[in-house]
C-alpha cells in the first residue's frame, strides 16, 4: 500500500510510498492518507473552489463597478466645455488645443485604468496562491480510491492467511484422525488375536494380517 503510505525523506534523499503531501490551511507537510485525511482533502478542495467563486463574484461586480465609474464620467466630462476655454496645450503658436472634455476623460480613463490593472494585479495573486495551494495539497479523488484499494488489497492478504490458515488446519485433523483410527484398529485387531490365542487359529489370522499388509504397501509403491 505504498500509495496511501509515506515517511519523511532520509539522508538519501528516499522515501517510503508516496503520499505526502502539504495541508492548505495550515502549510504543513503531511505523511500517508487516514480516511480522517481523505474527508480533510475533500473540505478543503470544496473550500478553494468556494474561495475561487466568492473571489469571481466580488471582482465581477469590481469591474462592472469600474464600467458604471467610466460611463458616469464620461456623461460627466461631456458637460464640460467642448472649447480650450484660451488654453493651448502642445502644438505650434497655439493652434492646437486640449479641451475641458478631453482633459477630462483623459484623465477618466487614466484613472480607471490604473484601478482595473491594481484589481487584475490581486486577482492573479490570488489565482497564483489557490493553484499553487490545489497543486501542492493531496487530490482528494486519488488518495480516496487510493485508500480504498490499499484496503482490499489487504482484505485479500487476510483472506488468502485465512484460507491457508483453514486448509492447515484440516489437513493436521485428518492427519492426527487417520492416526487415531490406525492405533483404535490395531488395538482391536490384537486384541481379538489375543482372545483367539486359546483357539489355536490366532498364529493362522496374525500370518494372514501379515500378508494383508505386505500386499497394501506393495499396492502403494506401486501408485
């Protein structure tokens, strides 16, 4: 189960399995995957993904705001005089002038334009922190479906002892019941030869049991 296991890196630069990964709430570097772990990577991937909406809606109406801010002043600087009013701006003798409108909306978009680009500035900042949390933190899917293979990876290891454990057991019973049977079918059978002693004929049936036997362990180095 190297998958959901991991130690912290040795002298070598090594290391056992290889879940390790790096908490997003707390930044710090975190070893193998509990199913404590995995609900942990579930929550905070559903709270980047809240952060990321949240984040989209508020600089969603930032720039709708900043759009109204530039109609606004545009209606604005169009009640301006559309004439220099006697001031030239750069131009030979004069001839060429700047009117309140144009200073006005110049200034309109200049201004606007340096809050869209703030606005922009800390909106990457902040896609940047969230992608690099995402990428460095434990990917929920992975270390769940890790967890649970590892898991029935190890109910097969228990299983298959199982078995084995099972199947040992039986063959140790039947060998000690073919034993028991051997020694309960030997004491009987002398015993009888014993009681038939005074008949004459045990000498008879003991040449025969002998024989019996000769011929089974013939038959088995035959098999």
């Amino acid at each position: 189960c190297s998958l959901v296991a991991a130690k912290k890196k040795d002298q070598g630069g090594g290391e056992e399995g290889r879940a390790f990964y790096t908490d997003s709430d707390n930044g710090e570097t975190k070893y193998g995957y509990t199913y404590s772990d995995v609900v942990d990577c579930w929550d905070r991937d559903i709270n980047r993904q809240k952060d990321q909406s949240d984040q989209d809606q508020l600089f969603g109406f930032l720039n709708v705001g900043w759009d109204a801010r530039e109609a606004l002043g545009e209606i604005a600087c169009a009640a301006l005089p559309a004439h220099n009013g006697g001031w030239a701006g750069i131009g030979a003798g004069g001839d060429v002038g700047y009117s309140f409108q144009d200073l006005c909306s110049a200034l309109n978009i200049g201004l606007l334009g340096v809050l869209r680009g703030v606005t922009n500035s800390i909106e990457l900042v902040k896609n940047f922190n969230r992608q690099k949390s995402d990428r460095d933190d434990c990917k929920e899917t992975t270390a769940g479906l890790s967890r649970i293979f590892c898991d029935l990876h190890c109910i097969r290891d228990a299983v298959k002892a199982g078995d084995q454990a099972i199947l040992d057991s039986m063959e140790k019973a039947a060998r000690i019941q073919t034993a028991n049977t051997k020694l309960l079918v030997e004491y009987n059978t002398n015993l009888i030869l014993d009681r038939l002693s005074d008949t004459g004929t045990a000498s008879t049936l003991r040449q025969e049991q002998a024989q019996a036997e000769a011929e089974a362990r013939e038959a088995q180095r035959h098999m």
